[in-house]
C-alpha cells in the first residue's frame, strides 16, 4: 500500500489553486555542476517572465 505524501505544503497549495513553484537557485547551481563538460563553449537560453524579477535573463 503507497504511503500518502507528507508534503503538506504541495497539499496545501494544490487545494488552494496556489501552484506556482520556482526551482530555487541553489538547486539548479548543484545540477549544473555535474555536466561542466557538456556545457563547455555552449550557450544556454532559459526562460524568464520578468527580466528585473528572474535570476536568469
């Protein structure tokens, strides 16, 4: 039997239409390490809705 998800905070906003989410920096600074050599001499292009909000611009 799958136990239930003791995430009361993604519960709470999904109950209360509040499920804008943002992955946080530090997060995505931790994945992009691991492929260093991947992105060598490349450019990457990420979405933002807001320039002067959004720390990727």
């Amino acid at each position: 039997m799958p136990t239930k998800s003791s995430n009361k905070n993604l519960h709470q906003a999904s109950r209360a239409k509040k499920d804008e989410f943002y992955t946080q920096l530090t997060d995505i600074e931790k994945e992009l390490k691991q492929y260093k050599e991947q992105f060598r001499g490349k450019v990457a292009y990420c979405n933002c809705d807001d320039p002067f909000e959004s720390n990727f611009f």
